[in-house]
C-alpha cells in the first residue's frame, strides 16, 4: 500500500515540477492559472523549488538514522518549500481595491 502512495506522490510531485519548467521555458500557464498569474517565469521557478522540496521530503527514510543527515534534509524541505511558496505568491496579481 505504501509503494502505491509514494508512486502516486512522485507522480503528482513531478507534474508539478513539469509544470514549472515548461512555465520557465516557454511561459505557459495551465488555463485555471493564467487569469491571476501576471509573471508565469517567477511562478515556474516556485513550482519547481515547491517540487524538490517534496521530493526531498520524501527521501527522510532512506536517508539513514544519522540526526545530522535529517536534520539537514528538514531544514533544506523546508527552505525550499518556503522558497517556492513565496515565489509562486509574487507571481500573482495583486486584488484590487482593498
């Protein structure tokens, strides 16, 4: 059961960072995004740091029982998913009024 969650995690994880270089490369939206993002190069760059975080956030098993090698795996998932969410949310049109 296990393998089929992790499978389907990477799965969604690397659409998301296919997502964000093709958004890089060519600056291509999916349709439900292009109204609200204004610099789809920025959000490209987010969604790819928001999938290596993921994605290195599931390498916590494997990396061993060594605290300093999980220290370091958290404090990097968590620079990079703080990284990603904070470029994606500059990528995004301001509301008006308010």
């Amino acid at each position: 059961m296990d393998v089929f969650l992790v499978g389907a995690a990477a799965v969604g994880f690397g659409l998301l960072g296919a997502c964000g270089c093709v958004a890089l490369a060519t600056g291509w939206l999916l349709p439900w995004l292009r109204s609200r993002v204004v610099r789809p190069e920025l959000w490209g760059y987010g969604a790819v740091s928001l999938a290596a975080s993921l994605a290195t956030g599931m390498s916590f098993k494997v990396a061993g029982h060594s605290m300093i090698v999980l220290n370091t795996l958290f404090v990097v998932t968590v620079a990079l998913a703080v990284l990603g969410g904070l470029l994606q949310r500059r990528s995004l049109r301001r509301p008006e009024g308010g």
